[in-house]
C-alpha cells in the first residue's frame, strides 16, 4: 500500500502543447481516487505520467517517501488496467493471469499461488480453462483486472476500464470494482469521462478541464459546493441549470421574470459588492419544483411552457425556458405534465448557486 | 568469405540456430547470406570493425536471433529487385508494421515473446535496433482479429512500456518490397514527429505525408492563406480539428469538446463569417485540416 504525492506537475508535449499543469495533488493509502473530466483535460496523461508511461517534465512524483520520476515504469510497483481489455485470443484464461508473471520470470508455484488468489476474488474459477472468444465483456473485463491483481502491486491505475461495456454491464461491473477495492484495500487512481462513475466509485473527485485542477474533494462535498460553472455543470445528470440575471434589491431578474433571493443569500451578495450586477445563477434539476408546493414559494415563482418532457421511471425530466435560457426540472413522475403545456414552477433558491460573470466561480453565500 | 575472414580473425564463429544467446565476448555480424558470425572483441581494433561494417551488419547481442523464416524476409527485403527464382514463396497477404518503444525500457526477446503470443502464427520481426523494427503480419483466414489499440493496451500492461505502431496496408505480393520496407519506415518516423497517437494507419498518414514533402514556406502559406487570423486562435483551431476528427458531425464534436452544440454551430458561423470558409462542406473542411497539419 502507498501513498502518492504528485508536486507541481507539469507535462509540455512536443510543440509546446500543455497538457497539465501545476497539478498538486496529495493521494493517501487506500484511497479510491477518481480523476474526471471531458476528453483532452489531461486525466489520461496525469495517470500516465504516474505509471511512468509519459515523462513528467516538470515537477515532483513520489509513491510512498520515493521520488520516482527517472524510475522505469517496470520497478513502480504499479498495475495498469486499460480501456480495451483485450487479452492474448490463443490463451486461456489461467495463462492469460499468469503471462506478466511469467515474463517477469517469477517462480511457477508463485506464479500458480498469485492466479488462484486473483481467480477466487474474482469468481472465476469455472472459466479458467476457457480462451477469451468464449467469454462474455464482462467476463474478459473481470479477466483484465485478474492481470493486475496478480501483480500485487502498491498502486492500481485504471483508465476508463469500463467506457467499452454495455450501460447495463457498466452498472454491474462499477459495484465489482468497488467491492475489489474494498476487499483488496489497493491505492487506486481511476479515470473516467463519466460523471456518475466518478460520483458512485470515489473516495475523492479530482474534477479537472484544460490540464487544470477545478476542484478536489469528496462527491457530496463537489456536488453541493461547486468551485466554478464548469464543476457545477459537469457534476450531476441532468446538469446544472445557468442562468444570467441581475441582482436588483432583493430579487435576481432576468428580464421580465425576477426571483426572489433568500435574505442570507442576498445579505452576503450585497457585502461582497453585487448588487445591482449581473450574475450567474446555478440551480440543480431537482431544485426546480413543480406541484402544490410553487404555492408555497410566490416570490420565486415562474411560469413557462414545456418544450419536452422524458418519463425516466420514477421521476419525470422537464426541458423548458425561461426569457430565452434553457432550464431543466426534475420532477416526481406522478407530475402529470406533457410538452406543449405551461405550468408554474418555483426555484428553491436556498439551495442556488450565484456565480461571478467575469471569473466564473462560485460566489461564497453560505 | 567465411573462411577468409577466419584466416584473418581465427576466433572466427557461426552461430547456429538452437542456442540461447549470443556471446557478449563476441561482436556479431550477419553476412550477406544471413548467417550470424562472430569475432572475439579482443581480435578486433576500431578499424577492423569499421571496415567489417563496409559488408557485414553488425548484429546487436540484446536482439533475438532471427528465425529461418525471419532469415528469409530479411534476404528478400535486401534484394534491390526480386529475383525471379527466388525461393521465397508468399502464402498469404501480408502487411508491414512499423513500432517502436523507449529504447532500454524492456528487453527485445520479452518484447517478441509477448507479440508472439497475440497471433496464431509466429510473427517475424526484423529489428532496426534494440527499440525499433518492422513486425511482417500475415492475414490468416480464420484467426481472431484484435487491434493494434488493443495490443498496446494488453502490452503496456504486462510490459510497462509505451509503444507506437505505423501500421501498413496489405499487399499480395513481394514486387517492390524493398521499396516498400524503406519509405514505411521513412513514413513512420515523420508520421510521429507530427502526431501524439500510438497507432497510425498508412491510409491516416496520407495527408501528414504529403504536407511533409512541401517546402517549409509553402506550408507557412498554406497555413496562414487558409486560416488567416484565425492562425494562433488555438481554442477555435482545436475545436475544428475534432470536428473534422469527429467527420465533420455536430453532436458528436459537442459531446467529445464539452460543448453546447448551439455554441459549436455559433462559432463555426463566425469562422465562416470571418473567413470564407464553410468547415461544415468536405472540401472545405479537407482544406483547413491540411492547413491545421502544415502549422505543426
């Protein structure tokens, strides 16, 4: 088990393409650490750069007391598991686990000790002797972490392991791995493009955009407290309404609709010198209500028609706009509303955002 | 010449096929007829072994020996033309893949055992050194297919190394070989020297190839004629690259930049605006992709 210590990491590519920059991260033992961003924000380089895979050119990288930035990827200690959890077609399964020990010439009773340990862990006793034509995704993906398991390793990097399954399988295969990680208790850094794996694997979120850190922190905290626009509408599905107004006395205004914003809220608006400024409001799709309870909330009620509307199952999915900006509500599926209708909704404001127009991040409210 | 050059360096040995390893005692060379010989060091001054290299190549230690079937891919890439009664018989098609890797990062013979392993056949490999060469792939009928992608990704897993592979098309039939061999290399080592990617097609490479054959000042005009002052713009720039990348489709270009596809299409209508150009239309995006390619 390590810790990780990545120190003002920096990585230039050829041409003077930066692709990560000042990146100061602390990563404990046993972590589940999960990196998350949109494709080119530099999740993929910064996992790779710890594997040793991309040449860290500035900075500092330290697993365990251990600066190992000139040590080959081979004496980390790390196992890697990829996207494509293609495995060698002409062997079993067993030979499959037991290549990489093999190539690193380790003794044939280890190497047997080190597969069967990974294949009980992982339920893969009755497959042993089939060729990966003959597994299922899953099945090959499970085989795919069998192959780092056996290294025993300090650290496990994924990078979207599980970005080629089915949606269905996906689902399945995130509880796996999370169960592995609790089982195994192995440092663990993650990477993903999808926000709901990040939310349900990590201990911690790295949210990341332009080989920039956005935010650090723990699910919940990143989901309530989001550091800017870009971390509060890349976190959470649907994502994060925005919507730009005024701040006029007590109300935010957009045009001929106003809001009112809740006493506290407003105090600090005031105080931090945006009155009567234009601002970013952010407000989450179930923060967006519908129902007897708009009655209950005048002074943040607003009227507007619904352009969609998608039945998920227990909830339904509003898409609508208010003076020509697209909002989201997510409503309880007993909401009897269809597209074409206009309805009355009200925003819980005391659950809003406010956001600088200029900077973009979140303005300290609470 | 063998027993010439014994009269000279008595040490004089030829490997022969079943052993292990080279001799690190020995420096190796491989003659004309691909049989591997080795001279003591200690027989050897600097000017010997500069004048054996004048006709002999000089075989690296750390490499595997090559296989009989190696031995004749290696004898009919060398021959300048093919000779009609030459002995060497195509059984399949077969395709030429360029790869290299950090050089002293893993062992050649780990690397070879591990490729081996991924086909139904044993590959032949002809190293250019201990980091680079050209794996021979032939096309077999019923074999289970799995990508370069994959096998970089199972490898690096195993091996721990980052590798690149050029990966050429398929061809019938051994005319021009020789040719062949030496402009994929050429290709490969430009292709890389524009392109972050690990694995690259020839059919991928076409546009890089042909940019990296104009002068440097064509390329400055091309560039700087078709993305005017747009030229250091490196966010719009960028977002047009995925959009050709992601063959010119909004959505699909919004969802992989992050983008509101309204924003996406806002903005492709002020490069049009601003330049003439509609990268929505294939010719038009054509142009601009090889522009973004002669700024690199």
């Amino acid at each position: 088990m390590a810790d990780l210590k990545l120190v003002n990491i920096k990585k230039i590519y050829d041409k003077n393409v930066v692709s990560v920059q000042d990146f100061n991260l602390e990563i404990r033992d046993k972590e589940f650490l999960v990196l998350v961003g949109p494709s080119g924000c530099g999740k993929t380089t910064t996992l790779r750069m710890i594997a040793g895979l991309e040449e860290i050119t500035e900075g500092d990288l330290f697993i365990g007391d251990k600066r190992v930035n000139d040590v080959p990827p081979k004496d980390r200690d790390i196992a890697m598991v990829f996207q494509n959890y293609a495995l060698y077609p002409h062997m079993n399964v067993y030979n499959n686990m037991a290549f990489g020990l093999k190539l690193r010439k380790f003794k044939k009773d280890e190497i047997k000790k080190r597969v069967d340990n990974a294949t009980k862990i992982l339920g893969l006793e009755d497959l042993l002797s089939r060729k990966p034509k003959a597994l299922s995704g899953g099945q090959r993906q499970r085989v795919a972490l069998g192959r780092a398991i056996v290294r025993d390793a300090e650290v496990f990097l994924m990078d979207e392991p599980l970005s080629n399954l089915d949606a269905k399988l996906r689902v399945q295969m995130r509880a796996e791995i999370q169960k592995l990680h609790s089982r195994l208790q192995t440092t663990t850094i993650y990477v993903t493009h999808d926000q709901t794996e990040a939310m349900t694997m990590a201990t911690r979120l790295v949210v990341m955009k332009d080989g920039l850190i956005q935010q650090v922190g723990a699910p919940k905290e990143v989901y309530d407290k989001p550091n800017n626009i870009f971390v509060g509408g890349f976190i959470g599905s649907p994502a994060m309404n925005f919507l730009n107004g005024k701040l006029e006395e007590d109300y935010f205004v957009m045009e001929a609709t106003r809001v009112r914003v809740p006493e506290g809220k407003m105090k600090s608006l005031r105080e931090q010198g945006y009155a009567g400024k234009t601002i970013v409001l952010g407000i989450r799709p179930e923060d967006v209500l519908e129902g007897p309870v708009v009655n209950d909330s005048p002074d943040t009620k607003i009227r507007a028609s619904i352009e969609v509307s998608e039945l998920m199952g227990a909830e339904i999915v509003l898409y609508s706009k208010v003076n020509n900006q697209d909002f989201v509500a997510r409503v309880d599926s007993s909401c009897n509303v269809v597209a074409g209708e206009t309805i009355d909704f009200a925003f819980n404001l005391e659950k809003a955002h406010f956001f600088d127009e200029e900077s973009e991040l979140r303005i300290n409210t609470n | 010449m063998i027993n010439q050059l014994r009269k000279i360096y008595p040490s004089l040995l030829v490997y022969k096929e079943g052993c292990d390893h080279l001799d690190r005692a020995y420096k190796w060379f491989v003659t004309d007829d691909n049989k591997i010989i080795g001279i003591r060091e200690e027989e050897l001054t600097c000017k010997d072994v500069a004048l054996l290299v004048t006709f002999l190549n000089p075989y690296t230690t750390d490499l595997p020996v090559l296989t009989v079937e190696e031995q004749k891919w290696r004898k009919v890439i060398q021959m300048a033309e093919l000779s009609p009664t030459s002995e060497f018989k195509l059984e399949n098609p077969y395709r030429l893949i360029y790869f290299s890797f950090k050089e002293n990062q893993i062992s050649p013979i780990l690397f070879k055992d591990a490729i081996n392993e991924l086909f139904a056949k044993q590959v032949s490999i002809l190293w250019e050194n201990g980091h680079e060469g050209i794996i021979i792939e032939e096309q077999m009928m019923y074999e289970e297919c799995i990508s370069y992608e994959q096998i970089i990704d199972v490898l690096m897993s195993d091996l721990y190394v980052k590798i690149k592979f050029f990966v050429g098309s398929f061809k019938e039939e051994l005319k021009d070989i020789n040719q062949h061999y030496q402009s994929l290399t050429k290709a490969a080592k430009t292709i890389f020297s524009y392109s972050n990617k690990t694995v690259v097609t020839y059919i991928d490479a076409v546009p890089y190839l042909l940019i990296d054959q104009t002068e440097l000042e064509a390329r400055l005009d091309i560039s700087k004629t078709v993305l005017q002052d747009y030229i250091n713009d490196e966010e719009t720039l960028k977002m047009i690259e995925a959009f050709v990348q992601c063959n010119l489709n909004i959505s699909e270009t919004s969802k992989v930049l992050y983008m509101h596809r309204n924003s996406l299409q806002y903005r492709l209508d002020r490069f049009l605006e601003k330049t003439g150009i509609d990268v929505r239309q294939f010719h038009h995006a054509m142009a601009v992709y090889l522009a973004l390619i002669a700024r690199k």
